[in-house]
C-alpha cells in the first residue's frame, strides 16, 4: 500500500500550516517511521493552536481508528516587565540590613498562570553563596501568596538571569507584586538609572522598619513569567436515567485542567446554566463549558429511559383443536429488575402454559414501578372435519365400490387409514360394506368418519305369460316383470323391428330372447316360445265320439257309436298345433298309445264318412 503522512496546523479554525511526506510503500502490517518533509514552524499569532496528523492511502484499512492524531499548543506573551531591557552594571542591595525585599508591581487583565520570576542580579554580587527566595504578593502585600523555593547563588549567575519556577498558580484578574528577597547585604539587583522613572505605586521595596514603601528612584530587574495553558480542559459529565418515559432524568458536569472560572449552558427548555440539568427525559443533550480563558467545550450528553421494559413475546400453537396446550412467553430487554408478570390467564411467571387459542395480554413491572403490557396470539388449529363420500356397486355381486375422504381444519400433511388397512384418499375395487377412516394430521391428532357402500338387488327379468300365435296370424305376445337392479330399465327384443318394451308383441311362433338393462348398464335376459294354434272346434258332448280315459297316463281308448263306412283317420295335435301323431283305421274301436308324449292338453282329430270329430285330450 501506498502511505503518506499528512500535517495541518489550526488556529480557530483556519490553517496556518500544512505539509506532508513523501508518498512510501509499505507491506501489510509493516511499522516503519515517516518524516514529514518540512521540520519546523514558526506561529506568528497569539492563541490555542491544533496540530493534526493524519495518514491517507490508497488501500483499504479495516480499523480506521488509529489513522490520526491531534495535539493542542499555545503561544502567548509569557514575560511581563516593567524594564526597558537596558541595563548597565549599575544595581541596588535587596536589603541593608535584616531581611528585605524589592519588587515591581504587574496588572494582570486576564486570568493567567505565574510559572516563574526572573531577576537580573548584577555582577558585584560576591560569590559567596548566597541565598535567595522569590515571592508573589497580592497588593495587601502581607503574606506570599506564592514562593519558590530556596536558591543559593552560583558564581556563573553574577550579570546574569536567575528564574526560579513556582509551582503553577493561576491568577485571577487584578494586580500582583514579584519581588525578590536575600539573606545578606551583598545580593545586588540590576536597575537602569537612565530609564525613565517609575509609575507611582510600581515599584516597592521592604525597609528595615518592616513596612512597604514606594520607590520613585528606581526600575528593578525584576520580572513575571507566565504560562497561558492550552484549551486543554477536562469534561466529565454523569447522568441518571429517566423512569417510564418521565422526565426525572438529571446529569451534572465536572470540568477540570482549565481555567476558571467556568459557565455552563445545556440545551434544555428553558436553557439550564449550572453545573447539573435537571428534569430531563430521554433523548441527546447538548453541552457548552467556557472557562477562564474563554476555551469552549462541547459534550454530547445522552439520557437513557431505564424504566419502561421492552417486551418481546413468542407463542407455541395449540396442538389439537380443544386442546389446553398452548404457551406464551415473554423475554424482557431494559428496565430495572427484578420483575413480576400477570398475564391475563393467570399465570404469574415468564411462561404461560396450559392455553388454549387466544389473545393474551402480559403485563411486567419492574422494580421501578415502571409497567409495560402487551400481547401474543396463541393460534388453535380449525377442528378438523372429514367427508366421506361412497360410490356404490354398479350391479349386484361386483367389487366396484369406491370410498373417498377429506379434511377441513388440522394441521397439514395428513395420513389417512382405513379399516380395511388401505391407506390415502380414496380407496376402489370394494365390494358392499361399512368403511371407517381414520386421519392424522402433523401433530398427531385424530379424526374418523365412515362411509357406506350399497349394492343393488339382484335384476331379474321373468315372463309372466304368452299368448300363441293363432292360425299363423302373428298375433302372439310375451308378458314379462322385472325386479330389482337400480333406476329405470330399458328393454330390446331380437323381434324385426327390434321392440323396446317390457312386453313383446304381435309375435309369430317361434322363441323369442328379450334383454332388460338398467341405470348402471347391469343387464338380465329372458327365453319365450310363441306357439301356433290351428283353430280346432271341440266335439259337443253328445256326439257318437268317446274317447276314455281322459285324462289319462297313456293308453287312449276310441270308440265310435255310429257305424260309418270306410276307413277313420286319427289325427293328435299338441297345444301349439302341431300334428304330432296321424293313424288310419277301419274299426270303430281304436287303442292310441300317448305314453310317449308330454303332458300337456292335446287335440284328437277323427275323420269318417260321416264327418269331423275333434276332442280335446289332457294327457298327464
């Protein structure tokens, strides 16, 4: 990475002064030293400078913190005098006699801070170790307010500048005497006798009588060092927290290291100006401190609200509908503890338990008295509801049923069992029956519900009876009836033209097959036979024909009463007119074997010269 150290120095916000480095590279987390091309400076203004370094690059820093610093120096008239700086080898004893002082009189405008006073002792004095000890006096001029410490004089300090320091003290506004003070008589302090003389009341001197008296002949040598400090103050500022949102919150300010005295404003309504605010809520505050120097500082100040609890609340759902296993919690962030809970169940901990689906309101107070409420919904699933519908079998004796089921309400995914082990929605292929179904959903609870498979009766198709075909006139018919199956039926009959009726008619002789379908396509069928019928007229009673046994089991006895000539023809028809025997005779008494025959009603036809006979003939 490219680095370059830069430099700005500020007197009360404008530059007076920058410069920077040579650009170098460095590695990653290399330390090496930068120089700052030009070395020195030279402030031309009085006052509290900055002095700012900082580092730019042309890489990324990842803690930025530590890439500048800033320093604070002052320039100030440190010297105060009353001299004009000229000076030859003329001097004055500090004392002739006991011990004495002589000093020069300074007006100080602004506070400042002593740091040393400056004598010029001639070079008369002898170098025999003398003792001295500089003071500063107020103008009641009755005790050292300040003094330094003892020096003994060095041969190397004879025609020069002695300064002892004091330990720094700040002098307010107003007015201040240095002075100088020996031991001996041999300590000599320079004066210009060719200086003007001084102001009235500026230079004093001790006497041997112990009083303070003005000197009108003299300008001593004696000088004030001071040190303006630096805008370098210490602000430490404390707060107390506001209580459920009121405004009881204070915060007080501490300076120190400035110069006094110091005001205060903070930015409250109304402004506040002493040392502590009163009567703040939460929110950030804005500090100014001036102190004697007229530095200003800034703070910051930030109130925090302690007492109101933030609540964050969760829930677990209710696992079943009706079910009593729901819970609430509350998890607590600021405020001051411990803290109590009601919620509106009941329960007095963090955790609700045992809760059915609902609103739930908490309330939590803290050992302030600060209240915070809210509120959580425990969801309750719907009760779960199964459908069940049934397909019932087509036609009797099928395994054509189908059963199938839904769920309103539970919890999503579901299993679904049924009582005959088969599993999933539906369910095909059942035959009639009773089928129970049970569902679970995700979390295990049960619904059941059953459904019913019907199977129709059985369809039958019957003929109840026929009418023959007379005389070939195709006037036969078939009656039929039909029971069970389901809905209405419909019917075909292989007649030409097809018929469809339940009864066929208009038939000839012959069989006949009719067929009879239901809603549900089951079908039955039937067989009829349409006999033909030759028109025979039975023989009255009373005529020459007997015929006996009749009925009979086989044997046919015919007997002709009247004699008639020539042969007689036996004709036999069955009950659809068909010849079934045909015999000829010339005797008026003939046997007729029927043995071989159905039952059933039977026809005798008996030709003879006479004429026709017939006779109807029950054969059992």
């Amino acid at each position: 990475a490219n680095v370059q150290l830069n430099t700005t120095v500020t007197l009360l916000g404008d530059t007076t002064f920058n410069d920077s480095s040579a650009p170098m590279s460095f590695a990653p987390s290399a330390i090496d030293t930068v120089t700052i091309l030009d070395s020195s400076y030279a402030p031309a203004l009085l006052g509290d400078y900055i002095v700012e370094y900082y580092v730019t690059y042309d890489s990324t820093d990842f803690d930025p913190s530590d890439d500048s610093l800033a320093n604070n120096f002052a320039v100030t008239d440190s010297v105060y005098a009353r001299d004009d700086d000229t000076y030859t080898g003329w001097g004055v004893r500090t004392s002739t006699g006991g011990t004495k002082q002589r000093g020069i009189l300074y007006d100080i405008w602004q506070q400042d801070t002593l740091s040393s006073i400056s004598v010029l002792i001639t070079g008369s004095t002898p170098p025999t170790g003398e003792v001295v000890q500089f003071h500063l006096y107020d103008t009641t001029l009755l005790f050292p307010i300040a003094s330094s410490t003892f020096y003994t004089i060095q041969p190397s300090d004879l025609g020069n500048w002695i300064t002892l320091s004091f330990a720094e003290f700040v002098m307010t506004p107003g007015q201040y005497i240095a002075t100088i003070e020996s031991f001996s008589d041999s300590v000599y302090v320079h004066f210009d006798p060719d200086a003007p003389l001084p102001l009235p009341q500026t230079a004093f001197y001790l006497a041997d009588d112990g009083n303070w008296y003005y000197s009108t002949s003299y300008t001593y040598f004696v000088r004030m060092n001071t040190k303006r400090p630096v805008c370098n103050a210490n602000i430490v500022v404390t707060t107390t927290n506001s209580t459920c949102d009121s405004s009881d919150a204070m915060a007080y300010v501490v300076a120190s290291g400035g110069l006094m005295p110091y005001t205060y404003s903070w930015d409250t309504s109304p402004v506040q100006t002493s040392d502590t605010a009163t009567g703040l809520a939460a929110g950030i505050y804005t500090l100014t401190v001036n102190d004697g120097l007229g530095c200003f500082y800034t703070e910051q100040v930030t109130i925090i609200d302690s007492g109101a609890a933030n609540l964050t609340l969760t829930s677990t759902a209710v696992s079943c509908a009706g079910l009593m296993d729901g819970t609430a919690s509350v998890m607590v962030s600021g405020g001051l503890g411990p803290f109590t809970y009601v919620w509106s169940s009941g329960s007095s901990d963090s955790i609700a338990i045992n809760l059915v689906g609902g609103t739930y309101d908490v309330t939590v107070q803290g050992a302030d008295n600060c209240i915070s409420v809210s509120s959580v919904d425990v969801v309750e699933p719907d009760m779960a509801v199964v459908s069940t519908s049934a397909t019932d079998i087509s036609c009797a004796g099928l395994a054509d049923g189908t059963v199938t089921a839904s769920i309103i309400g539970g919890t999503a995914p579901y299993t679904y069992v049924w009582s005959n082990a088969a599993m999933g929605t539906s369910v095909t292929g059942l035959v009639a029956g009773v089928y129970g179904i049970t569902v679970e959903d995700n979390n295990g609870c049960l619904s059941m519900s059953s459904a019913t498979i019907l199977e129709p009766a059985v369809l039958i198709f019957d003929t109840t009876g026929t009418t023959p075909d007379n005389n070939n006139n195709a006037d036969g018919s078939i009656s039929t009836s039909v029971s069970g199956g389901t809905g209405a039926y419909t019917y075909s009959w292989n007649t030409s033209p097809v018929q469809t009726t339940a009864n066929a008619t208009g038939l000839a002789a012959g069989t006949y097959m009719g067929f009879v379908t239901d809603e549900n396509g089951c079908q039955d069928s039937v067989t009829a036979t349409i006999a033909l019928v030759i028109g025979i007229a039975d023989t009255p009673t009373n005529s020459t024909l007997n015929i006996y046994p009749n009925p009979t089991t086989g044997m046919l006895h015919i007997e002709f009463n009247d004699a008639s000539d020539g042969a007689v023809e036996i004709e036999l028809f069955n009950i659809v007119g068909e010849r079934v025997l045909s015999e000829s005779s010339k005797s008026n008494d003939l046997l007729v074997d029927l043995s071989r025959f159905n039952t059933g009603v039977y026809f005798l036809k008996a030709i003879t010269s006479e004429g026709v006979l017939t006779h109807k003939i029950l054969r059992n």
